[in-house]
C-alpha cells in the first residue's frame, strides 16, 4: 500500500544559535520498512534529530537523504513524511472523517479518492464505527488512533512519531504500542519513533539507536543492546529494573566484591586479558542473574553466593524481586550519575542490589537468604570510560 523509503543520516550535526551542539555527527541508515527507535534520556537530542529529518530543524552539518537524494534543503511539505506528535491536536468541531481526511484535503484529492483512503485508514485502526463522531466524543487511544489515521492517509514515505503514547495512561499505553506495531507491519512503512521509555523501546523498535548528550552510544537490536551493552550507559538504561552495579578488584583469578569473590570464567578472562582491564573495576550483574539458592539445583553448575537480609520484597506474581542494601557497594559513576538523574531510576550505582527471584521462593522480608548467581553472567565495566570489557 504504502511507499517505502531508506532515510540516511550522514554525520548530521545541529548546532543552535547559542553554541549549544544538540546533535553531534549523527550517521544512521534506516532501511526499507526498518522501525528504528531513538531513545535516551530527557535533553539527549531525540527531538532535534527527527525535527531535522522532518524539515522542522535546519541542518547544520552533515548529509540527511531520503531514498538516495539529498533532502536537507527540502521544505517539510515536500518530503512526504507524516509526523505524529506527543499532543495530538485535532480539530474539536470536525468528525473523525474530516479529521483523518484533512491532509487529504489541504492536497486537493478528490473527494471520492478521498473517501475511499479514509475508510481504508479507519479500517486499519478499527475507527470505522467512529467515522461520524466529534473527537469530544472518542477515548483517548481512538482519539491517539485518529492522529495516527491523519498520517496513514496519505500513505507518505514514513512516519515520524515523538513520544505519541505519552499523552495515555500506562494500560492504554500498552495497548496502542501493540496496535502501532501491528499497523507499522502491516503498511511496511519506515517509521522513526522517539521515546525515553526503555520498554516502549525494546517493544516496538527492530534496532535501537541509544543517545546521549547528542551523541550514539550504541545501534543495535533490543537482543543485542540487552546481551551486549557497549558500556556502562546503554546497560544501566537497557533493562528494567535495572542492572546493579557494584566496585569489583580484580586478584588471583577472580573479582572481590561486595558479593564475594567472583572467580573469572574462561570467557571472561580472555576477554578481559585481551582490553587489558585495569585492577579496579565495576561488575554489572543483571536483576534476572539471581535466584534465591534453594531453588537452583546442581545441574546449573558452579555458582557464586551471597547471604544477606532482605530489605524489601515485591511480589510480581511471576517473579518477586528481592531488594538487598549492601555497604560499601556504592558505585561512583558519571556514567550511572546521569542516568539516575534522568530516568527516575535513583538506585542505579547506589548501594542496593534487586534480584529477581522464582515466584517459589520461600523468603520473607527481613530474613536472611542465600543468593545464587552464575560468574559466567557478570559484565565488567572500565570505571572511568565505561566501556563493557566482556
Ligand atoms: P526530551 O526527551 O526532553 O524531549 P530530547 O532528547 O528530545 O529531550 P532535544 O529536545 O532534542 O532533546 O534537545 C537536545 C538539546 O538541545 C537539549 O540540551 C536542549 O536544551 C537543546 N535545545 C533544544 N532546542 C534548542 C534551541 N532552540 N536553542 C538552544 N538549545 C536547544
């Protein structure tokens, strides 16, 4: 139905008036029918970086080309791309059909051509009952759907969406981030999708493009940016709740910790022999790594094992998540600092460790439980650059 379009950012820089560089050498091929998702924390240049591909930024360095031409000069209008915003704005006093058939009309489509794509948009979204109706008169995931209708319509070269799920509450939330990605399959259109939210990330995205402070951390698939963080940024965002951290000094074969003494797998060693890892450095340990000892039999082999009291327990249903404080477990990061700041996660890099456990677990809060872990699962960070060394 729709044309498909590979939009190519080559070394894109935005440099505003006052100096401030929001976007620094931004290169990224989106391929054909690729959903590609920016994510970051607040001020990190998502924003900025779509606006360019749109036509609403100037570009101030670098190359943006949309199926092979060079569009940086382009006026919006003529890039054939639909945006989709966080604030959706529609028009209060026009149905649902005007509104979904208003770009159509700003084009001159004639108004049978018309019609019949604004009844094969509203079918796509399931807003066929709905056509006559005042927005007034809608929910707020069909009024989300009749924004998503005005950008299908026409059937541009791609989407840009910023942040359009922001506006609903967490259950609707979940619900239209199904039906995008069911409507970005079934058009095939390229879609560039902005969000701070890491599981709308992982959701929606075929790759991930992880920024900060106007700068690619890492691209990569969810699976990828999940078992392969490049540092220690992408694998504090990357996962929820997030991976603890704790100061490790490599000795004898092995990482001392708070959580004892990690012997290094042959994996590991060879890997951190290869970056010639320093004797300081910090252990990632992700939440889904634990399990509550008792229930972990010996065909799992050798494990690693801590005992402590459980300071808080959650339970999940499926999982519980059992949150420990440990001292002398604080991990002193720029790295993690930013990430506290902006993702609300203030437990990142401080002297807490969750650990998600079978929904079997026995344990109550407050008494003491032996955690198992395997010393095969730990990522080693350099402290001060943060890259992963495994
Ligand atoms: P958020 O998630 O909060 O929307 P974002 O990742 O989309 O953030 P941008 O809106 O792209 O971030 O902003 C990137 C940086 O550029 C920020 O530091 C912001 O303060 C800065 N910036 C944005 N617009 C301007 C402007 N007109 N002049 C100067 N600086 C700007």
């Amino acid at each position: 139905m729709a044309t498909v379009a590979e939009i190519v950012l080559d070394e894109i820089t935005k440099r505003f008036p006052d100096g401030t560089v929001a976007v620094d050498k931004f290169s990224l091929d989106v391929a054909d029918h690729e959903f590609i998702i920016l994510v970051g924390p607040s001020g990190c240049g998502k924003t900025t970086t779509l606006n360019m591909i749109a036509g609403l930024e100037d570009i101030s360095d670098g190359e943006l080309r949309i199926d092979g031409k060079r569009v940086n000069e382009v006026a919006p209008r003529d890039r054939d791309i639909a945006m989709v915003f966080q604030s959706y704005a529609l028009y209060p006093h026009m149905t649902v059909r005007e509104n979904i058939g208003f770009p159509l009309k700003l084009a001159k489509v004639d108004k049978a051509q018309a019609n019949q794509q604004i009844e094969e948009a509203a079918a796509i979204l399931d807003l066929t009952p709905y056509l006559d109706r005042k927005p007034g008169a809608l929910s707020g995931g069909q009024r989300q759907r009749v924004a998503m209708g005005r950008a299908i319509v026409r059937s541009p070269k791609a989407f840009l969406m910023d942040e359009p799920l922001s506006n609903l509450d967490a259950k609707l939330r979940v619900q239209m981030r199904t039906s995008i990605s069911r409507i970005q399959k079934r058009l095939g259109t390229t879609t560039v999708y902005v969000t701070h939210d890491q599981t709308e990330a992982m959701t929606l995205g075929d790759r991930i493009v992880i920024m900060r402070a106007g700068l690619i951390q890492q691209v990569g698939s969810p699976q990828e940016l999940y078992e392969d963080p490049v540092n220690l940024f992408v694998a504090g965002f990357i996962g929820s709740p997030s991976m603890n951290f704790v100061p490790g000094t490599i000795a004898d074969n092995a990482i001392d910790t708070v959580l004892g003494r990690i012997p290094l797998t042959d994996r590991i060693r060879t890997t951190l022999d290869a970056h010639e890892a320093p004797r300081e450095v910090i252990v990632g340990i992700r939440p889904e790594a634990f399990e509550d000892a008792a229930l972990v039999d010996g065909s799992r082999g050798a494990g690693v094992t801590f005992t402590a009291p459980v300071d808080i327990l959650e339970s999940m249903g499926s999982v519980k998540y059992a949150y420990f404080s440990l001292e002398n477990a604080h991990v002193d990061s720029e790295h993690l600092a930013e990430l506290e700041r902006d993702s609300g996660t203030e437990e990142i890099g401080q002297a807490q460790i969750v650990t998600e456990l079978d929904a079997r677990s026995q344990v109550r809060e407050g008494q003491n439980l032996e955690v198992w872990f395997d010393p095969d699962s730990i990522d080693v960070f350099e402290p001060s650059s943060g890259a992963n060394l495994t």
